[in-house]
C-alpha cells in the first residue's frame, strides 16, 4: 500500500522518522576527463605542407539541477576543454584550444500542458574553424577568440503524443579581430510529435538576424563598400527523426535535414543557400556504447563568383563522418575513444582542405 506523506508531514514526522532515505531536492553531477591524441592539419591549410601534430587534452562538466516543486524546474551546466598541441610554441599559428561554456534555465509548468521558462547562456571560444561561408573570399580558417553571452524565452503546449514550441532568442558576440562582434535577435517556432520507445518526429524553422558593430557591405567583385553597414538574415528549417528501435533502447538513430537561406542587405555577396543531411547511428549496452555519424553539407552562391578573373559562381561542399566507443569501468570511470574526419571542396582553392582526429581517454564520473 502507498503512504499517504501528506497526512505524515501534518503530523510533524520527517522521512528520517520512518527510516526511509532523505531526498535532496538540489543534485549536482560532475565529470572530469582527459584524452591524447593525433591531429593532423588543426589550421585546416589548403596547403600540402600543413602541420600534423599530437596533443593532449583535458576538461570537465558540471550539472546542478532542483527536482520540482511546486510546477518550478531548474538546472544549470558549465563545461570546459583545453587542447594543448604537443611541439607547437607561439611562432605556430595555432598552439592550443579552449572552449567554455554555462547555460542556466528556470521554467514553470503552468498546467494543462503549459509550460514556459527562461535561459541565459554564456560561452568562451578560442578554436580554429571554417569561417569562409560568413567571411570575404580569400580565406577558408579564423581562429576565432571571443565571448558571447545569449538570452532566451519559450513556451511550450504538451497535447500528447503532440507538442509545439515557440521561443526568443537574443545574442550579444564579443570577437577578436580580424571578425566583428555582433547583435544577434532571433525565434523558433518548433512542433512535433512523440511515439514509441523514446521516439519523435519535428520540424522547426528558425528566423536570426545579424546586425555587425563594423563590418562594412561587400560589392559584387568582392571589395568593401565604405561608409555602409553590414546585416544578414537568415531563415532555416530542420526535419529531425529521434528513433528508437527497441524497448530497451539499446539501438537509436538520429536523423536531421535541413535547409538554410542567408542574405546580406547589400548586393547579395554573402547570399547563399545550405542544403545539409546527417545521421547518426548509436548502440548503448549496460557497460559499452558505440557510435557512428556522418554529415553532408553543400552551399550554392547565387552572386559571389570564384575569383575576379573567374566569374563562376562559388560552390563548396563539406563532409564529415566520427566513429565514438565508450567503456565503464566499474560505476565511476570509463574509457573513451573518438575518429573524426571532414574535408572541405570547392571551386577555390583556399576553401579546399581536410582533417582529422583520433583520440584515447579517460572520464571520471561523481
């Protein structure tokens, strides 16, 4: 039979009273992990005589999270990574990598399947990426160095097996040159719906706007335009397919398409359109878990061309693909090994590279 604790609290008795555990409405999760590895081409040159380096890295997460009461919810996660490429001094144009992050939400179930919160989120980034899509033709790597912090409101209406979402979304971008900070105001209209073993199907679109402190317009041969100001919009949409294939859980799939539309508010060279596919293939046992996930990603310029002496219109193509294995070993440490591979092609030659990692590590859970 079932106790009925609310007579029990009007009586002045505690659960301690009874001999049952005491619940902690706070909880915390912290993990800490480190890995070496192998990396070859971390500036992602479209030379042939691009670095190749080993590295090692460590880093940790922390979640701390309210169990609910009274229809409030809260949790809030920090994470950190430090990547120290062995062998590389500060001559090299790229020497080590960090990436932190914390985001914070608060949310209130208002019934009848109500529910709507606010988040804050902060991030620090000093990596080197892709930046070519968003950036002047004559180069395909930024090793970017910045702070941003980004606000968020939503609310959502649960109808099972349906739910819908809606959400506004601000960010403010602090960047090192050469890339401008920027203002970046959006929302996201999201619906969907949940079926079998932890399964859903959605469909989202997305609407951002970018609004740079400095960055001036781009003429259609590729040169600034002074005394302008530059703006993109953006419009988006993503099917996403989460499925699982047995009660259990043991196999999922995750599989997302979408499509992109950028636009710049001057002649149209930073227009493009991104069509993009992924899937991701994952098999979780009691101590093992293993995955595999490929990506395809292709973007069509309809006005920047190649070069001022070649008027063909740019295109690029990226793929990537990662395999991932885990092992517990025992209940508060696993063992961990990672592949990743992408490469870039287009019809420049600057935008034209490949990469790829493997690491070996080690993650400490209490």
């Amino acid at each position: 039979m079932f106790q009925d604790f609310s007579s029990i609290a009007a009586d002045n008795l505690s659960l301690k009273d009874l001999g049952l555990p005491k619940i902690s409405l706070w909880n915390s999760d912290i993990t800490l992990r480190s890995s070496v590895g192998y990396r070859d081409n971390p500036t992602l040159s479209s030379t042939t005589n691009a670095q190749n380096n080993p590295f090692w890295s460590t880093g940790g997460d922390v979640i701390i999270f309210r169990l609910p009461t009274g229809g409030w919810q809260f949790n809030t996660f920090a994470s950190f990574n430090y990547l120290s490429y062995v062998g590389l001094g500060n001559t090299s144009e790229v020497s080590s990598e960090k990436l932190g992050m914390w985001m914070a939400q608060l949310a209130k179930d208002l019934g009848d399947g109500w529910k709507s919160g606010v988040g804050l989120s902060a991030m620090y980034q000093d990596q080197v990426v892709d930046t070519s899509v968003t950036q002047t033709n004559g180069s395909s790597i930024s090793e970017i160095v910045g702070e941003s912090v980004a606000a968020r409101w939503f609310v959502r209406k649960d109808f099972r097996p349906y739910w819908t979402e809606w959400d506004l979304q601000t960010t403010r971008q602090w960047l090192a040159a050469p890339l401008d900070s920027s203002w970046q105001p959006g929302t996201r209209l999201a619906a969907g719906r949940n079926y079998g073993y932890g399964s859903e199907l959605s469909l989202a679109y997305q609407w951002s706007y970018v609004a740079f402190d400095t960055r001036e317009q781009v003429t259609a041969d590729g040169y600034s335009d002074p005394g302008t100001h530059l703006c993109f919009q953006s419009q988006a949409t993503e099917l996403t397919w989460r499925h699982g294939w047995d009660a259990k859980k043991h196999w999922q799939t995750l599989t997302k398409a979408g499509l992109n539309w950028n636009q710049d508010n001057g002649v149209g060279y930073f227009d493009f359109w991104q069509y993009q596919i992924s899937e991701q293939l994952k098999y979780h046992a009691d101590t093992w878990e293993i995955s595999a996930s490929s990506g395809y990603h292709y973007f069509d310029f309809p006005v920047q061309a190649v070069s001022q002496t070649d008027l063909a219109k740019r295109r690029k193509t990226s793929v990537s693909a990662a395999l991932y294995g885990e092992k517990k070993l025992g209940k508060h440490c696993k063992i961990f090994c990672n592949f990743a591979y992408e490469e870039s092609h287009s019809n420049t030659s600057y935008d034209t590279y490949g990469t790829s990692t493997t690491s070996l590590g080690v993650e400490y859970h209490f």
